[in-house]
C-alpha cells in the first residue's frame, strides 16, 4: 500500500494538487498571484490585476471571444484555467526576484502559460458564427494544435462573479457549456464518413463496383428513408452517392454492414471511449448492435437515430484523415515561462496512435474533395487552396428542423488545417456551415 500510494502521488501530482480540497492551493495563492495566459503570437488573454493591498481581480482583455476555451477561476475553474492552473499559481520566478519580493511583503509571479490559440483565427471564426448558437474547432492535423474554439452562446468572464447565480441557473440556452467539446448532436451526413469506411473495410474490391438509383426515398420492409427535401440524385456510384450526401443510397449501404465489424469499427474511432485530450468534454455514443432492427441502422447510417457526437470529436476524425490515418492528440498549452522568461516546461506534439490505414485516409480524402468539386460543398472549390470536407444536416425534432454541420481540411494534398462547424437549427451545411468554412480558410491562408 505505501509502494502503490508513492507511486499515485508520483503520477497524479496536478490531480491531486487541482483537488478542491487541498489547502495547498490556498497557500500558494497567499504567496504567489496567478501567471497570464497568452495566445500563440504573445497576445494577452487573462491576467491579474493587484491592488495596493495585494487584492488580486482577474480580466480578460477579449471578454467573450475566448470565453470557453479560456474560461475562468472564480466559482471553480474552466477552460485553461482549470487545465494550468497547477502552473499559473506556483512560481518558478528567480530566487533573487523571490527575496526582493519577500522583503516588499509582495506576492510573486505565477508562471505564464502560452497556448497554441490564434487571435486572428478565434475573432474570424467568433463573428463568422455571429448571431447563432453553435460551435467551431480549427486544428493543426498534422500536430493536434488548437488554433480556434468558438462556442455560443457565450458569456463574458470579466463578469462572472458579478453573473454567477444568473449563470449558473441558466439550464435554457447553456452559456456554461463548451459545445465545442461538451455539446452533443446528431452528426447527421458528415457520419457518412464513417459508414462509407466500413463499407470500404467490408468490401475493399468492390466497393468501387457500387451502384444505386436514387429515386428521393429509399424503402425497406416497412421503413422509408428521404434524401434531404426529397432530392432525386438519379443514378450515383459509390463516390458520387457520398459528394451528393444521398440519404436513400447510404441507408441501402448500411443495411448491408455487418453489425459486429461496424461495432469494432466505431471503438476504433473512440465512439463510446474515452479520448486522448485534457479539456473537459462529453462522450460521443452510437448505438450498434448485432440483431439491431432494419430500421435503426438506416438511420445509424445517415447520422440519424440514437447517434451522438461532440465537434472535438469529428474534428478528430477529419484530422486523422487529413494526417494519413495517424490520430495525434488535441492540445492548447504550448508552453510554460516563468516571469523572467525562463522556458519551465514544453508540451510536443504526441500521438494516440493510427485510426484506419494510410490507404483508408487516401481514398476518404479523394472522396471529400469530391464533396467539395462536385458535391454540397462546391463554395470551396476554384480557390486558390484546394478543399476536402463532408456537410451534413443534422435533424434533431419531429418538425424536420436540422443542425449545420461541416467538417474539411486544407489543403488537399498536403493538409495544413482541419475546421469543425456545427450552427445550431440553421438548416442545410452546404448553405450555412460551408460560407463559414471558407471564411475561417481564407483567414488562415491570408495569415
């Protein structure tokens, strides 16, 4: 038992210091005032200000713009607050600047935390969701870096302490919540993507022999799948089926998916597991079953049904398709400084490991760039990048209203960035998430 409890200590040293009920947090806070958070270029995005009695407020110099990914440290902590704060109030500030500090009864600096957050890129993608709920990740795919996270509707964290008991009775719109990671949804056409993998993994030489006429509905037993407001897409193979986001086709592809191959499929994309990232987030769950009636996997098949997912977690199935197959895990802290600029530790790019084959992420990619030359995403296309992506609308009620989803990277052929959209009740991906996907890529390559 002493060998065991060492050895927790030892590797749970920021748990156990982050726990609510160790006083050690306090002490340190009487001695030390807490670091800033910095975005990638240097730029401010929490620090504190002290009074002449010592009397610590933080702010936030962008207000709501990095609300969620940044969070706060009042009434508990969020965001980077929470995940640093083991950083942000020790102080490794130089032994002579402690002993000057000491003898002026001050406190000392926490030590900074730089993170991996793009000024310009998190103000593109905050107005471009502008007036609706929703949420949008911008990653490096080839590093796992979190360049953007936009979550609405937000909140002001200058004005938390003056807005708790407000905030914190808000169970209507949410404004605590990070849908970015936290918010679950349908995933709509954009899981498409996962069932055309398993129809690939299940027929990897015919897959291309594939053949459907789209009448607007697809029909089996006494079940009825419909295209998107009933479109005839005609006469579709495999590829074109996935650029038209045809409903009836994959509906027809996924009753011929064998159940127990497609559930293995999914535990290896991390549906109903856990994920490789330290942000708080929600559990992405599909229901997948042997036995499991004609019905429910029409639905499963198309994004419908029991299906769930966070935008964190299609982003990082979109970057492991982007990265050749290989999955490297989401990360916001950069690095850590302590007031003299002294480097106190790094955080490298780590990777979870590989998702599906590098010919699997090839023939995936060939198929969204399809998506976006001749499918619902062509606003992307003839630009000066060349795009990959799946929309995907989402209905989420009996009415038929529907979530905008999209989710693509940059460029093709050798991906440098990876966009997640979701707008809450808008309707069609290809005419809301898509306009905002190229908005947030004209920003980054102008950058």
């Amino acid at each position: 038992m002493m060998g065991y409890l060492c050895y927790f200590v030892a590797t749970n040293e920021q748990e156990i210091f982050n726990n609510s009920y160790n006083s050690r947090q306090e002490l340190l806070l009487s001695q030390n005032y807490r670091g800033s958070i910095y975005a990638r270029d240097g730029e401010v995005l929490a620090y504190s200000d002290l009074d002449g009695e010592e009397n610590e407020t933080r702010m936030y110099p962008y207000d709501e713009m990095f609300s969620h990914v940044v969070g706060f440290s009042t009434h508990g902590r969020t965001g980077i607050e929470a995940q640093a704060n083991y950083y942000l109030i020790n102080s490794n500030a130089p032994i002579s600047d402690k002993v000057v500090n000491d003898m002026a009864g001050v406190k000392n600096p926490g030590d900074d935390v730089f993170t991996t957050l793009d000024v310009k890129l998190q103000e593109t993608a905050y107005k471009a969701l502008g007036v609706y709920d929703g949420a949008i990740i911008i990653t490096e795919p080839s590093t796992g870096k979190v360049l953007a996270m936009v979550s609405k509707p937000d909140f002001n964290p200058n004005e938390v302490d003056a807005m708790w008991e407000e905030l914190a009775g808000d169970t209507e719109s949410g404004r605590l919540l990070n849908r970015a990671t936290q918010g679950l949804y349908p995933p709509g056409s954009t899981f498409k993507i996962i069932t055309a993998l398993e129809y690939i993994r299940e027929n990897p030489n015919t897959y291309g022999n594939y053949h459907f006429q789209c009448s607007g509905r697809f029909k089996l037993e006494e079940h009825t799948i419909s295209c998107y407001h009933g479109t005839n897409h005609g006469s579709e193979d495999f590829i074109t089926s996935f650029a038209r986001s045809c409903n009836s086709s994959f509906a027809n592809i996924g009753t011929s998916l064998d159940r127990t191959a497609f559930r293995q499929t999914l535990n290896g994309l991390l549906f109903d597991q856990e994920l490789p990232v330290k942000l708080n987030y929600s559990k992405s769950s599909v229901h997948m079953e042997e036995g499991m009636g004609a019905e429910e996997m029409m639905q499963t098949s198309i994004g419908q049904g029991k299906t769930q997912i966070t935008p964190l977690h299609l982003n990082m199935l979109t970057c492991a398709i982007a990265n050749d197959g290989v999955l490297m895990k989401p990360y916001v802290i950069d690095y850590v400084e302590n007031s003299a600029g002294s480097n106190i530790k790094r955080f490298p790019p780590s990777s979870y490991g590989r998702l599906l084959s590098a010919e699997e992420a090839e023939i995936l990619t060939g198929m969204m760039e399809k998506v976006v030359t001749g499918g619902t995403a062509t606003v992307l296309s003839g630009l000066d990048y060349t795009a990959a992506g799946k929309t995907g609308s989402a209905e989420y009620n009996s009415k038929g209203d529907s979530h905008a989803w999209f989710t693509g990277f940059a460029p093709t052929d050798n991906p440098e960035v990876c966009v997640t959209i979701i707008i809450e009740g808008a309707g069609s991906g290809g005419d809301y998430a898509v306009p905002i996907a190229k908005r947030l890529f004209d920003a980054y390559f102008a950058e």
